[in-house]
C-alpha cells in the first residue's frame, strides 16, 4: 500500500518502502505510466542482497501532486528530498524505461548515489548524434511527434488510451501495445508470469485520476535533462535488448558511448525487448549492483 509524504512546497508524492527500515536502499523510478509498484521479483531481490526499496509515483501519476513543466531533473529534487525524511544519505538508483532518465540524472546529482541500474532506459531527445525516433514503433512515434507538438496534443493522444488501458486485460493491453511488443515481448507479459498482472497494476494505480503523470514524463524528455551523462562518477549499469520497439537499442547505444568507460558496465542482450531483458535476470542486476561497491 502506498503512503503519502507531502514536499516542502505543499505537494504529495505516493511512495512505498519495502524491507528493512535501516538497510541502504535501492531508490527505484518507474516507467512511463508508471507508478510506485515495484515490478515483481526486485523486493525479494533487495532482501536477498540486503537492501531495502523505495519507490513513488511521480507527479501526476496516481495520487501524486502534478507539478505542470517539470523537468526530469525536478524529479530528482523530489526523489532527495523524500530519501531526506526517510532518513537515507547513501543509496543505489535504479530505473527502468522512462525510469532510466530519472535514475541517470540522480547518479550525477545526487551526492549519496553509490551506483546506478539502467533497464532500457531512454536516451536525451537531444543527444548529439542519436535518431531518437528510429527503431521504435509506430504508436511510440505518434506519442513522441504529439508531444513534439505540445501538451494539448499530447493529451488528445494520452486520453482515450488512459480509459482503454484501464479497462484491458492482459491480452488486451498486449493486442493494443503490439506495435511496440515484439514477439518475445508479448510472450513474457503472456506466459502466465506476474509481468502480466503486474502491468496492468501499475497502468491502473498511474492512471487512476488523469494521464497528467504520462503526459508530463513525455513532455520532459523532449527537453534537455539538466545533466551530461558524461558527468557520470559512480557505477552504472546497463541492460538492453537488440529487438526492443518501445526504447530502441540505439538509445542503451548512446548511452554506453557517453558514461566514461569506467564506470559503465553494459549488458546489451541480442534477441530480447523491451519486457524480456527483465525476465529471469533481476536477481543478477541487484547482486552486480550492490557488489560493485562492497
């Protein structure tokens, strides 16, 4: 169940906590939609490691106060001063999708960051040298050229898909997601596992009152960060999937060839997507994380 901490300026975040209150952390962003429900498998994979998780919807997704215009480096000004009344000065970052901006951007600015966990993580629109749209698919094109356009056609796109994903199955959402789902995508969220269920949690807690929160991480990424990831001083690791239609491997690609050699570790898996790179492999993404600063 998520709690509510309410910001320095009056705003309220949804966050959840799970694990030992005085073990170091794993500061954990969501995709886009996204919310605070951690994805199945991390919690058990924290504990195991010794840590514990945090993780909150950011503003506009589910209960959270929308902040209209932030930037992702805003976020991350959320993020430290939650991880401030929680009593945390030393944790890891992690992110996954439109998580991996957020998670990237702490890593540079946030002074307690140990190490970083990148899971097919979005690339700055305006990375010197990236053709950001290519590779995706096509629903993702008309989402990123709508939000090219501005908020009033970003929310004409986000509106009528917010009441279909609320609605849908698993199958449903698989069918209407297919665009950017390749084959191994649709098997993972279809075989039964709890990536399924788990999707269509997370889609109906951040899409509970508006598309405010989606509409808002979309506007974001079409805008400088705030931060170089050339700046990058900690570890970062990255995981992405050649076949991967929701945030092509030409933006993992990019990322890679800009953190300085020593700090990145990359797993750039052939074969897999957007939902399958996470499948099986959570439990090594936290045991590599935590062991690279032990």
């Amino acid at each position: 169940m998520a709690r509510q901490f309410t910001l320095s300026d009056g705003r309220k975040l949804d966050y959840r906590v799970a694990g030992k209150p005085d073990a170091t952390p794993l500061l954990w962003f969501h995709g886009t939609p996204g919310a605070s429900l951690p994805p199945p498998g991390i919690e058990a994979a924290c504990e195991k490691y010794g840590l514990s998780i945090i993780s909150f919807s950011r503003p506009g997704y589910g209960s959270s106060t929308r902040q209209k215009g932030r930037l992702v480096a805003d976020t991350v000004v959320d993020a430290a001063e939650l991880m401030k009344h929680l009593g945390h000065t030393r944790f890891y970052t992690g992110g996954w999708s439109g998580g991996g901006p957020y998670a990237l951007t702490t890593a540079i600015k946030l002074p307690g960051c140990l190490a970083a966990l990148v899971i097919a993580g979005v690339a700055p629109y305006d990375g010197e040298g990236l053709d950001y749209l290519a590779g995706q698919g096509q629903d993702n094109i008309d989402e990123t050229n709508a939000a090219l356009t501005g908020e009033e056609a970003l929310q004409a796109f986000t509106k009528p898909r917010r009441v279909e994903m609320l609605q849908a199955s698993v199958e449903e959402l698989v069918e209407g997601l297919s665009s950017v789902l390749p084959e191994v995508d649709q098997r993972a969220l279809l075989d039964g596992g709890d990536l399924g269920s788990y999707t269509v949690a997370t889609f109906a807690e951040a899409l509970t009152g508006s598309s405010d929160g989606w509409v808002d991480d979309d506007l974001a990424f079409t805008l400088p960060w705030g931060v170089n990831v050339k700046d990058i001083r900690v570890p970062v690791f990255l995981h992405h999937g050649s076949l991967d239609a929701a945030v092509p491997f030409a933006h993992g690609e990019w990322i890679a060839a800009h953190i300085p050699k020593e700090y990145l570790t990359k797993h750039f898996e052939q074969g897999e997507g957007h939902v399958s790179i996470y499948v099986g492999r959570v439990d090594g993404m936290i045991s590599e994380l935590v062991a690279s600063t032990s």
